[in-house]
C-alpha cells in the first residue's frame, strides 16, 4: 500500500545544510496501522511530510497504491492527496467557518458537487465516532477530543488507502486521547483503513500492529506487536529506552 | 443536512466567517485610498495651481509631502495586505493539505482578494472627493474665504489616485500569487505563526545609526558644496545619494529603540525583559511601520510650520513699517499725485500726513554671476551689466528716512531691512552704467543702510549727491522713477487703501505689465548680443504676472511696482495667501490622521500577535497593573519614537533653514519658532490621547481573548 525508499531529505539553512531523513525503507500493508516513534529532530514529522507530499525530498522514492510521488506535477499530487490519503493533525486543523458536518465533507466539495451518498458517509462516520450530535456545530464550540474525531471522519470521507496522522493525541487528554485511538481502531477494523501515525506516546502506539522507531534521520528498529497491548507497550519502551543509551 | 455543496459555496461561506478579517483590510484599503485621492485632488486642483507658484518652493514643498504620504500609504496597504494573507493562510494552508489543488484555489481566491480590493480602493477614491470637500468647506466657513478659496477640482487627480488603485489591487493579486505558489504547505499552514527569526542586534547598532545619520547629513549637505568648488560644474543629480546613510541610519536607531531601548537598567536588567522579549520577534516589521510613521509626522510638522513662519515674519514686517503707504513707480507713468491722493482720501473721511517724495532712476549695476559653459561645468565672471538696481541720492535717502548718510564719491551704500536678513545683497558691484547714454563710473561697497520698505528683489543704492546727478543726466523717463510715502493722519481706513490700490495699479500702462524678475538691463545686454532673454522665452511664461488679475496673491506678491500699503497687505494678507496656508492646513490634517491611523493598528497587530504571551501571563499570576504596563510599553514604543524624531527632525529642519537664509535667526523668527514648539506640544498631546485609547482599547480585546 505505501513503500518508502531509499529517502533522503535535508533542510538548507543559510549556508548550510542539515541531513533529517538518511535513506529510510519501509513499507506498509493494506489493513495495518503502523505508528512511527524517535526523539525530537529524529525526522518523523519531515517523514510524514514528504509522505503527505507537502514538502519536496531530496531522493529516494515513496509510493502510495502503486503510484510514485517523485517527479509528479502540482495538479496530480494534490489529486493523490485528495484520493489516496487521508490526513490527521496534531491541531486539528478544522476550518472555523465551517459547521463540523461540512468540515467532514471538505475533502469531497474540493472534488466536486457533494452528492447525497457523501452526506450520508459522513453521517454514517459520525455516528460511527460518536460526534453524530455535533454535526451542525462550529469547531469553537465543540472539545478536543470532538474535534479530532471530525478530523479523523474527515480523513475517511474519501476512502484513502493511507490515513497519515501527525502526532493525533498530542493536544489531547488521556480520555480523549483513548477515544481518538480506538477510532483509529474501528476505521481499521471496520472500513480495513491503513493508518500511519507519528507518535510521541508510547500508550498510543500500544494500540498498532508495528511501530517504527527512529533515530537520527535513519530507521533504528522495527517492533511487531505480540501479546497483550500492555505487554506490547512495555515491549515500545525497554525498545526506546535502549535506543536513548 | 448541509446547504453547502460545492466550491463556491463553502468558499463564499469562509469568506464570511473571515468578514473580521476582510473589514481590517478593507478599512486599511479605504483609509489610504481616501487621503491618497483628497490630497492629490487638492494638490491638482486649479485652485491650488493657480496659487502655488510654478517652480516655487512652496510647490515642491507640497509636492515632496505629497510622496512622502504616498510612501505612507503604499507601506501601510502591503502591510494590510500581508497581514490579511497571514491570517488567510490557514485556511489556504488545510484546503491545499487535504487535496485542493492552486489551480482549484485560485479563481475563488482571486474573486475575493480582487473584489476586495478594487471595493474598497474604489469607495476609497469616491469618498476623498467629499472628504476634501467637507474639510475645505470648514476652513472657508471657520478661518478664511476669498475668491481664491473656491474650490474648483482638476479631475486629471483621478490618474494619481487610479495608478494607486492598480497598485493596492495589483499588490493584492501578486500576494495571493505568491501564497498559492509556495511549495511547501506546511509553511502556508504555519504562516500565521511565523514571526520574524531571532538574529541577535548587537548594542552598537544604535550609536552606529547615530553615527550614519551625522554622516549622511554633513556628507550630503556639503557635497554639492565641494563638488562646485573643486570641479567648477553644478552638482550632479546623484549626488543627494550621499543622504542615504541618514535613511539608514535612522532605521538602525529605531531598530536599537525597540528591541534594546536606550534605557541602561543597571538596578533592574528584568525590567522591559516582556516586552523587548516580544519586540525580538517582530522589531524590523515594527521599525518599517515607525519610519512611514516619521515620516509622515515629520510631513505633518513640515507642514503646520509652514503657517507660522511663513505668515508671522511677513505679518511682523508689515508692522514694523514706518510708514502706512509706501509706493514707487515709473516717471512715464501718469500715477495720480498728491492732490488726487488726498481728495480720494477725503471720500473716506481720511486726512493724511507726513507726505514725502523722492526721485530715483534705474541703472545697470556690474557683479559676479555664474556662466555656464558648454562641457556642464560653469566659472564665476565679473559683468558689467549683470543686473538692475534702483538709485537714490543722499538727499533722497534723508527726505524719505530722516536719516544722514554721508556717501563717499565712487562709492555706493545699499538698503536692507533691520534685520538685515533680505536675501538679495548686492555687494559685488564695481561699476554702474546709465543704460541710455551709456556712461559709467567705477563704484564699491560702502556699507548697509537701513530702511525696510525700501526692501525688493530689485535693490535700492544710494549714492553720493554730485555722483547721482551725473549718473543721471540723459536718462528717459522710463529709467526714473518717484518714491512716495504717507501716513494716514489718526486711524487709517481700509476701503481708502483698497480704492487707492485700484486707482493705482489702473494707472499704470501695459509696458509695466511685469514681474520683479524681469530684469531690463540684463534683457537689453542679452540682445545686444543676439541672445533672447530667457524671460522672454516660454520659461519665463511662469513668472508672468497679468493686470487681469491685480488681486491675485501671485500680482500683489510678484509685480514690479507693487506698493506697500501697510493696512491692506495686513488685512489681506491670510485673504491672500488662504489658498496656500489652508492647503498645508489640510496636508497636516491628512498627515498627522495617516500616521496616528498607523501607529493604532500596528499596535494592535503587536497586541494580537502576542495575546498568548499576554495569556500565559496572565496565567502565571501577572497582575491587571502588570499586564496593562506591559501593553503601555509596546504601544509607547510605536507612538512615542516616531513622533519625537519626525517632530525633532524637522524642528530643527527648520531652525536650520532658518538659520541659513541670512546666517542668524531673527527676533520674528524666534517668535516663529517658539508658535512651532507651542503646536508640537498640541500635536504631542493629540498623539497622547490617541495613545491612550489605544491602549484601552488593546486592553479590552485582550481581556477579551482571555474570557
């Protein structure tokens, strides 16, 4: 579903030049939620990005449903965007102006006309997350945790094959924080989406069938999911704590 | 179930939700606009172009205030612009994230930043038409109406105001060009954050601006100086590039200003740490916004001082004279004598006294002038007819004056004011010629005499007696003249003066038609050498005065013969010079609104970009006094610096100007110059008032936010 290869990208700071992203691979199959984990400057936000197609990399090549990103013009990548991925931010990034019923069907007006089935899924994804009786509210009105469910139905609204999310509960309390996780979850299950999550939280990676540790701009280790979650999280922390000696 | 289904449609409601943001920029369009189109409509006016004169200074006065404010405004319009993009970019920023391609986001993006614009420049153009109207209308109904004051608009202004109308809404397009253009759509995302990077101002860009500024102004004061007398050729036009430095180092003055202050908290380093912390963050933003700030209140006090130094030595002068009428004119002239005068005077139940009459003729006096040559460079030569100058005996000067001068043979004395600041001095004459017979005697300086109504761009020499007669024997009566002077005899009558300044001006024949700077000597030496004098050529044009029009400011200001009668030029003096005093009026008025208009929203730019600094401090237990002293600090920076240095500036601009007319300031202009510190202080206090209310204002829309 998404291959990385090879990737290379650095960021031009006045004269000189700063490597972030050292030849990364990986890839990630239908179905799986993957979360990717480092300390601050490991490159996993630059990561998404080059992946999301918001900023351009250096080398390397990222494919997303058997469609390269490199060498794409403008109108196609925001095309794939729009298509094939879905996208989760850590601020939600909801438009003001917009009721939360509207900001879940964004990504299908910028398609085109809004069709009777759009506003139905989106009605469906609504109650699927819990949020169906704030569909006519405003962003300002409504909680965090509301808000990155409506961010989350937005992401699904198109059906992509890859839902990229940045740092999802990282403004978000415990409580709202498990809820958006076990949203993820009933996407995964339910709708079989592909999810990529950066994470600082090891709970919150607790939840994925693999989480991707890196360090440095390079890919430090990969750990499968086995056992219960609590098992696995303790696993995701004697992992980072090892990679931090 | 949502209403909104398309594009267009979730555009148009965004553009709604955003209407807070729009009406910033549209009052920032619409503010600049209206002063852009009331001052250019004035200044194109015909009442205006017929009062300033072509080529004066009064003109390019008006003129370097006019891009000085045109400056202003075309800052303050991209900074609208920018700061309207700041807070759109967001919203640009997601659409683009979750898959709106530019092409897609453009023509919504274009319809709303073009309708904006063009709206509001638009509405900005049609209201400077009411607006000049309504202030001219209350300067005539409040301070001074004449003929001259009616107001007749030349809509050729529409070219100045429409070539910035191109430019906001232009501005506007390529900024939203510019934003759809960005790669990187984190950063369009993030736009709203970005401030300015942190780069370290070291402590000596302060002095170092000082530095620049004493530079710039001694290198560019004195250049053109050097540069005649080294290479003998008028100062190239570049050379004013040597001002640059002041410009620059104003800007690194203005920058130490706000980021370090020049306060040395040696007790308390902590002191200003909040608000020059914030300041570090958007201090070249802020210095670009005070500078347009100081320059447009050093055109406000440009301006404004115009009134008092202009009219107060004038009207002092005008005082000061010893007699109440005081006239010349030419022997072919049949100009009505004693007799008539004193019968007219009657009519107006007016006796007059002190009557005195004296003879002078007009000969051709030598000096040095500048030639040019054919290479742009110039020399310095010794004419023998370099210019006319008016001759009196010493009897004449004692029959007018009162006063003995005792006059060397092959000498001359010449008449000044008391003050001795006449800008015309003619010390350099070796010779004098009668320009009808041609004879000539060897002269030199002798000294001053003094005698202020005897004051005129012509001159008047006195000469010993016997040297007089001989100088003038066979001159025609067009190269005599009389002298005349009286008083009125107890409270002199203004509809006397006015009937005798009609009677006299009608009495005077088409060949008198002229201007002082209408030189005949020099006309008759340049035909004599097969040359046209350039007064006679379309250059001169400008100069002409008409008997059409003797009681427009440029014939009474400007003719030959004009006569000085004390009472009228008093009583008509603000009458006469209405139109060019209510126009720097109006460019203060204009000025002074644009800047404090600036400094407001910059302050609440200021105040908005920090509101989570304003928070956290709030949070972390910063009381009200704290807080509200905080927002006094940045907001003192922006208001308080610009005002004193464009106040200072031209404060002592003017002192210097003053100071280098004659070389000393005279008593009317330290009376002049203490008026000018007196309306500082009203400005000051303005500007003060301004302040605080924005700060209140700034107070409550952060207690706002915090709510």
């Amino acid at each position: 579903m998404l291959y990385v290869k090879n990737l290379y990208k650095s960021y031009q700071v006045g004269k000189v030049k700063y490597p972030v992203l050292k030849g990364i691979d990986f890839h990630v199959a239908q179905g799986e939620f993957v979360a990717v984990m480092g300390p601050s400057g490991s490159g996993k936000t630059t990561l998404l990005n080059c992946i999301s197609c918001y900023i351009p990399f250096d080398g390397g090549s990222i494919m997303v449903g058997g469609v390269k990103l490199a060498g794409q013009d403008e109108e196609t990548l925001a095309k794939i965007r729009n298509t094939k991925l879905g996208f989760v931010f850590q601020d939600f990034m909801l438009l003001d102006g917009l009721s939360i019923r509207e900001n879940i069907l964004v990504p299908r007006i910028v398609q085109g006309e809004v069709g009777r089935d759009a506003e139905q899924l989106a009605e469906r994804l609504a109650d699927m997350f819990g949020i169906g009786h704030i569909m006519d509210k405003y962003p300002a009105d409504v909680s965090g945790g509301e808000k990155q469910r409506a961010a989350v139905a937005r992401s699904l609204i198109n059906s992509p094959m890859v839902i990229l999310a940045d740092e999802p509960t990282g403004n978000l309390d415990s409580k709202s924080s498990r809820i958006v996780i076990e949203t993820f979850i009933e996407a995964k299950e339910k709708m079989e989406a592909t999810i990529f999550m950066v994470t600082h939280d090891s709970f919150a990676a607790s939840f994925c069938d693999r989480v991707i540790l890196l360090k440095d701009g390079t890919i430090y280790r990969q750990v499968e999911k086995e056992g219960s979650q609590r098992e696995f999280q303790d696993k995701l922390l004697d992992a980072i704590r090892e990679m931090s000696a | 179930m949502t209403e909104m289904l398309n594009m267009k449609e979730m555009e148009r409601k965004l553009q709604k939700a955003d209407r807070k943001h729009s009406r910033l920029y549209l009052i920032c369009n619409f503010i600049a606009l209206t002063i852009i189109s009331a001052f250019s409509a004035l200044m194109c006016s015909r009442t205006v172009q017929t009062v300033f004169p072509e080529g004066g200074d009064s003109r390019k006065q008006m003129y370097a205030i006019f891009v000085m404010t045109l400056a202003g405004c075309v800052v303050f319009t991209v900074y609208a612009v920018g700061l309207f993009f700041r807070h759109k970019s967001r919203q640009l920023g997601v659409l683009m994230a979750i898959g709106a391609s530019r092409r897609m986001l453009l023509p919504g993006l274009f319809r709303e930043v073009f309708f904006l614009s063009s709206f509001s420049a638009a509405a900005g153009i049609l209201a400077g038409f009411p607006f000049v109207g309504i202030i001219w209308g209350l300067f005539r109904l409040l301070l001074v109406d004449s003929s001259e004051m009616v107001l007749s608009l030349d809509f050729r202004c529409l070219f100045i105001s429409g070539a910035f109308f191109l430019l906001v809404v232009g501005s506007a397009c390529l900024t939203a060009w510019r934003y759809l253009k960005k790669t990187n759509i984190m950063d369009v995302i993030r736009e709203e954050h970005i401030n300015e990077p942190v780069r370290e101002l070291g402590r000596w860009c302060g002095p170092a601006g000082f530095l620049l500024i004493l530079a710039g102004g001694v290198m560019g004061y004195y250049a053109p100086l050097m540069w005649m007398t080294i290479f003998s050729a008028y100062p190239p036009f570049w050379l004013s590039v040597l001002y640059v430095p002041v410009f620059v180092g104003l800007y690194m003055v203005m920058l130490h200003t706000v980021v370090h202050g020049w306060k040395i908290q040696k007790k308390n380093r902590y002191k200003n740490i909040i608000s020059r912390g914030m300041m570090k963050f958007q201090g070249r933003q802020t210095v670009n916004n005070m500078l347009v700030i100081t320059l447009l209140i050093a055109g406000a006090a440009f301006a404004i001082f115009y009134l008092p130094v202009g009219s107060l030595s004038s009207l002092l002068g005008y005082r000061a004279y010893t007699c109440d009428y005081f006239y010349q004119y030419r022997a072919d002239q049949k100009i009505p004598g004693k007799e008539a005068v004193v019968e007219l005077a009657e009519q107006y139940h007016l006796s007059l006294k002190d009557w005195s009459e004296a003879e002078y003729i007009t000969l051709g006096a030598g000096g040095e002038g500048d030639v040019s040559d054919k290479d742009g460079h110039f020399h310095m030569e010794y004419e023998v007819l370099q210019r006319e100058v008016r001759v009196i005996s010493e009897d004449a000067w004692y029959t007018l004056t009162g006063q003995q001068a005792e006059v060397l043979p092959g000498t001359y004395w010449y008449i000044t004011n008391a003050q001795e600041t006449n800008i015309y001095t003619y010390e350099d004459a070796k010779d004098l010629t009668n320009m009808v017979t041609r004879s000539r005697i060897d002269t030199e300086f002798a000294g001053y005499l003094h005698y202020d109504l005897m004051v005129d761009e012509i001159g008047y020499f006195v000469l010993d007696n016997e040297e007089y007669k001989m100088m003038a024997q066979g001159l025609t009566d067009d190269w005599r003249g009389r002298i005349v002077q009286f008083n009125a005899d107890g409270k002199d009558s203004y509809p006397f003066a006015s009937a005798f300044y009609r009677l006299f001006v009608n009495s005077f024949d088409e060949s008198c038609e002229q201007s002082c700077t209408y030189d005949r000597v020099v006309k008759i030496r340049e035909n004599e050498r097969g040359k046209t004098y350039w007064m006679d050529t379309e250059r001169g044009d400008k100069y002409k005065i008409s008997f059409d029009q003797t009681d427009s400011m440029a014939f009474k200001m400007w003719w030959v013969y004009r006569p000085s009668f004390r009472i009228l030029l008093i009583n008509d003096y603000l009458r006469m010079t209405g139109v060019l005093y209510m126009m720097f009026l109006f460019v203060f008025i204009v000025c002074l609104t644009t800047a404090l208009v600036i400094c407001n929203t910059r302050c609440r730019t200021i105040a908005l970009n920090n509101r989570y600094v304003f928070d956290d401090l709030k949070k972390l237990g910063a009381p009200p006094a704290f807080l509200a002293r905080e927002v006094g600090r940045q907001c003192s920076g922006v208001f308080v610096t610009p005002s004193l240095v464009g106040m200072i500036t031209i404060y002592l601009l003017f002192s210097g100007i003053l100071y280098a007319n004659d070389g000393r300031i005279t008593s009317y202009e330290v009376i002049a110059l203490g008026v000018c510190l007196g309306i500082l202080v009203l400005v000051g206090v303005v500007v003060y008032f301004v302040y605080r209310s924005t700060v209140k204002t700034i107070r409550r829309q952060l207690a706002a936010f915090s709510s």
